[in-house]
C-alpha cells in the first residue's frame, strides 16, 4: 500500500535543504525561523515537510516513530534521489535527523541540529529546572488563559515578539496534526536502531540548545559532541526550547555561520 503524500511547503531553487520539525507542532516551526536568514536570490532549495500525522500530513499507516522514519526516508528519495542535500532538524525532527545521518551520511552535506532530542524517554533527561529569563507579567495577564498556559508552559521570555512567533510558528501546529496519530507515536516514541552507532560524520554540523531549555535540556546534546568532529556546540542562556525565537538575531547568526561553512567545505 503507498503512503499518503506528505503537505510540504518549499521555497527557492538551488541546493536541496530538508527541515524536520519538532512533536506535535508543523512545518511553521522550521520556515518560521530559517527563511528569514535567506537572501532571496540564495540558490538553497528549502523543503519543508509536515511530519506524518502532524499539520496537514495524514498520520495513516503511522504508529511509531520508526513509521514515521521510514516515511521520511523515503520522502527523500521521491523529493530529492540521489542529490547532496542539508538538513536541519528541530527537537523530534532533531532525533530523526540524527537516524537519517546514519543512513545517508555521504549525501549529506551538512546538518544543524537545533535543541535536538537526544534521550527517548522525556524521564531520563538530564533537565534543568524550569525557569522564566525574562518575565513580564503584564502580558500574560491580558491573555486568554487557554493561550497563556501554552505560551508559558515552556517560555523562558515572555515578549510580545516570542508571543508573536508562538502565535505564527507553533501554536497553528498545535491546533493542527491528527490526535489519534500523535497518540500513537507518543506511545512508541523510541528509535530501535543505534543512532551514532556507526562512522563519525564529518560534514559542517551545528548543535545549538537553550541553556534553560527544561524539555530536550542541554547537558545530554554534549554526548554527542565527539561524533560530530567539525560541529559547532552553542548553549545559549536566556533560551528555552523555542530559542530560535527567544534568541533570534544569535541563532540566525550561527545557522548562517553553518551554512558558510558547508559553502566553503572542501569536496572530494
């Protein structure tokens, strides 16, 4: 039986660039955040996939994430065959874009992990202890209390502008996705195949995470470090797990980095 179509939303031509979005949100997540570091005539192909399931990607045929790996995977190759691509993967899509670096390691041209989950099981993370950076008061308390408590469950700054991003990158893929999918992923959540486990990959990464970042943390991303011999580790202060727009202008500036980085790589 063929899998349904993922929805997916590209921009630009040129070099393809696969964005894998976090658990339950879509695919706003992750154009959210990178378009705006792209020049308009930047000759990146920016392909971004609703994850089965969740946004407007039907969850049929999904009950884990291995499902959802597979799926993946083979979008790849109905997307972009054999071509040299870059991935980025956020949170969820962090985790299966490690697994996919494993599968297709010499296809990849460089990978940027952003708060990338590590540890499977949520118990067994090293997590710091949930903290608001910078609180305003004054702005929650004119929120609806149903917005409010999203917004603030794992908010380190309480700004109009985080609350803008919220309103615009996450909280429409929160609203979106199908429940009975979602449910069954949540259930099987853990990968069975060794992610790292085979040669170290040697391509441009960056591993970015929120130095109060109380979902994925940031202490279990620095195990990962020695398999990623040329990456690039940040731990930002004053970010949490949606530090792409807690710390905008500081995250825009290291992908851009990434990215100057894969463009002057040397190529066999």
């Amino acid at each position: 039986m063929t899998a349904p179509p993922l929805n997916v939303v590209e921009h630009g031509s040129g070099v393809p660039l696969v964005a894998l979005h976090g658990f339950p949100v879509d695919h706003r997540v992750m154009s959210g955040c990178l378009e705006p570091i792209f020049e308009a005539d930047e000759p990146i192909r920016r392909i971004y996939p609703d994850l089965p399931g969740l946004g407007a990607s039907p969850g049929d045929g999904v009950s884990s994430t291995r499902d959802v790996l597979e799926r993946i995977d083979a979008f790849i190759d109905e997307t972009v065959g054999a071509e040299p691509f870059l991935l980025v993967g956020e949170s969820y899509g962090g985790y299966l874009s490690r697994a996919l670096v494993q599968r297709r390691g010499d296809q990849v041209l460089g990978l940027a992990l952003i708060c990338p989950s590590v540890v499977a099981d949520a118990a067994a993370r090293m997590l710091p202890a949930q903290a608001v950076r910078r609180p305003d008061a004054g702005l929650i308390a004119r929120l609806d209390p149903v917005e409010a408590a999203e917004f603030t469950d794992i908010a380190v700054v309480e700004s109009q502008a985080a609350l803008d991003r919220f309103r615009t990158d996450v909280a429409p893929g929160l609203a979106a996705g199908d429940p009975d999918a979602i449910a069954r992923i949540r259930a099987d959540y853990a990968l069975d195949e060794p992610i790292e486990g085979g040669p170290r990959f040697m391509a441009p990464t960056l591993i970015v995470a929120g130095r109060q970042d109380s979902v994925v943390g940031y202490r279990d991303q620095w195990r990962l470090i020695e398999h990623y011999p040329t990456a690039t580790f940040v731990v930002l202060d004053v970010a949490g797990h949606n530090l792409q727009f807690e710390r905008p202008d500081l995250f825009a500036s290291l992908v851009r980095d990434w990215l100057d980085r894969v463009a002057d790589e040397p190529r066999g």
